[in-house]
C-alpha cells in the first residue's frame, strides 16, 4: 500500500489492510492471483492523485486478474469459482495489489481461456486504451496505422490489436525491441533513436501514440491531411488544420474487455510480460517502470 506520495521507497506490504465489504448491489467479490503495474500506478504514487482520484493512504493498482468469491445481489452473469480480469476505472476504489477486492460487475470480464494468470493479468489498463485508441481512429481494411513504441504496455497490445483489425501497422521501438515487434505483427518496425526514420513516414492517415505530446508533435510531418490521431499520453498544443487528435483515457468496459479476452483466448492477441514481481517486492517493480524502458508489462504475483 502507499501511505502517502512519494518515491518508490515510500511503499509498504501491511497484512493489516482492512478486509473489503462483501459484493453490494452490482458487485462481485474476487480473490486476487495477479496485477499489472501501469506507469500511472507510479505517477499516482508520486503524487499526481488527480490521475486516479486517490488520496493516500491506498492500495495501488488499477487491474487485477483472479477468481471470483462472491456475487453481489443483481449480478446474474458470474458465479464464484469463475476467472476474471478487470480494469476498475479511475474513480473505483483502487487496489488491485491485494488479495481480495471488491470490483463492480460491469469493469469485469471472463479471463481468456488457457492463458496464464500473469498475462491475463497485464491486459486490461493497457489492452483497453490500446482497443479505444484503435475505436477512435475508426481505420479499417487494410489501411495504414503508426503505433508509436510498439514495445511498450499500450504499444505492443496496440500492435496485435490493429493486426487482428486487419489493418497495416508500422511501428517504432527501440533498436533492441525491432525483431520483438516485427514478431507482434507489425509489416515494418522502424527505430525510434535513429532520427532519420521519420522520412521513411509519408502520407500516414492514422496515429495510435503512447509515448506523450512532444512524441505526436515530432511525427506531425508525417501524416496525410485528414489524417487522425489517438493521443494516449498528451496532446500537442499545437496540431495543424486537417489533423484531428482524439486525447484517450481508458474507461473500464466489460464488453470492450470479453473482446480483447477473446481475442486472447484465439491467441491472436498475447501479453508480453517482462517481469513477474512478489508483492514484496513492489517497490523494486515501480522503479523498473520508472526507468521507462520495459517490454511490454510488469506484474505483481498476489500470495505467490
Ligand atoms: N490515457 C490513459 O488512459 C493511459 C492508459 C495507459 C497508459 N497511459 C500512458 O501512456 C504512456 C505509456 O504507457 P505504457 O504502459 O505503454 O508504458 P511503458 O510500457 O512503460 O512504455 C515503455 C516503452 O516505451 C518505449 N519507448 C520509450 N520512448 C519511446 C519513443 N520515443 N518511441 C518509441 N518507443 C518508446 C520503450 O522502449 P525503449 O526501451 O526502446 O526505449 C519501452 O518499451 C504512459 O505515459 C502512461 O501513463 C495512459
């Protein structure tokens, strides 16, 4: 738990954490086994609690994957003993680094089938940003996407995603991460550090961006008038007429959720996670995070 803002350090595993409320009305209580860590679990953390709406002291963790312990009264789609996998929103109470929470029904899914905990775990915050950054863009048959960083949380589900929507992904990432993305799907993966590459971009009709606003700026001369872009970390201030950008926040979506799970469950869509982390070792997980370079996911194994 964090008990109040500051750097990785400030973290604490307690087994004092008051136990949730059983399931009210449109609730489901679930067991823990897995969660994700996202780069706003750390920014909440430091002190941005307007990112989450959370004030210290808190549980950190916005997605968790488990089983369910019991239903709340009116939730008639899930029984106990089922997987599931959540997002809880931003406003929800926060928490998925614990052992029990209570989530509402409607930000939970099934899990994918024959996918293990730890994955299933790492998809829901960035999966569904990615799904609603690709929705916003509206492309479709085989037209041309640039997912930026193509090797991050959002970036690499992003990918897959956009593979499965049958469109054309060109993706940037590092010089170590070009064979992993090449490997997500991707029909050309170019690097990001090497500052020509930008002038093999011409004409590009839609942007599914992760890295932040200087990042989308940089690009600008890249894309088609018209051309639409899906801002997950910041928008430019300045964007010239014709290009629209569309500032994506994630929101929690049991439907947009049963989707990626299946996409899961066909194995067209996977989770790449670096590291699998004890709970006790949390803190250690925020600072890999913080140094902005992890492949895919991190993920905190609950009662492990
Ligand atoms: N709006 C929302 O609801 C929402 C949801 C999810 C995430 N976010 C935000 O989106 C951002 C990304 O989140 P994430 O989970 O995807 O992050 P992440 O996984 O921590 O991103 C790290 C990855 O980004 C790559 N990268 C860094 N700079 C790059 C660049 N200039 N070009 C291409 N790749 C680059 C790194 O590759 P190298 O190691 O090669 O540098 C690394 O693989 C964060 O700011 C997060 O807070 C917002």
């Amino acid at each position: 738990m964090v008990p109040r803002y500051g750097p990785a350090e400030v973290i604490e595993v307690r087994d004092d954490w008051p136990e949730p409320d059983l399931p009210g009305p449109g609730e489901v209580l679930v067991v823990v086994q897995a969660a994700g860590l996202n780069p706003s679990d750390a920014k909440i953390r430091a002190g941005g609690g307007r990112l989450g709406g959370v004030e210290p002291p808190y549980v950190s963790g916005r997605e968790a994957a488990g089983q369910v312990v019991e239903v709340g009264p009116g939730v008639d789609s899930l029984e106990p003993g089922q997987e599931v996998f959540a997002f809880f929103g931003w406003g929800a109470r926060p928490g998925g680094h614990t052992e029990r929470l209570v989530v509402a029904a409607s930000a939970l899914a099934l899990s994918p089938l024959g996918v293990p905990v730890n994955e299933a775990a790492g998809l829901p915050l960035a999966g569904l940003t990615a799904l609603q950054g690709l929705e916003a863009l509206g492309a479709s048959g085989g037209e041309r996407v640039l997912v930026t960083s193509g090797s991050g949380g959002v970036g690499h589900l992003g990918v897959q995603i956009a593979v499965a929507l049958g469109l054309e992904v060109i993706a940037t990432s590092g010089p170590a991460n070009l064979g992993f993305v090449r490997g997500l799907g991707a029909a050309e993966v170019l690097d990001y550090r090497d500052e020509d590459h930008r002038r093999r971009l011409r004409g590009i009709p839609y942007l599914l961006d992760s890295v932040g606003a200087g990042n989308i700026g940089s690009y600008l001369s890249c894309l088609s008038t018209g051309a639409k872009v899906a801002a997950v970390a910041g928008v430019p201030s300045e964007v010239p007429d014709g290009i629209t950008v569309t500032p994506i926040r994630c929101e929690a979506s049991s439907a947009r959720l049963t989707r990626l799970s299946q996409l899961m469950t066909e194995r067209r869509l996977s989770v790449t996670v670096q590291q699998v982390f004890p709970l006790e070792q949390a803190a250690e997980a925020h600072r890999l995070l913080e140094g902005g370079h992890v492949r895919g996911k991190l993920v905190i194994a609950i009662g492990a």
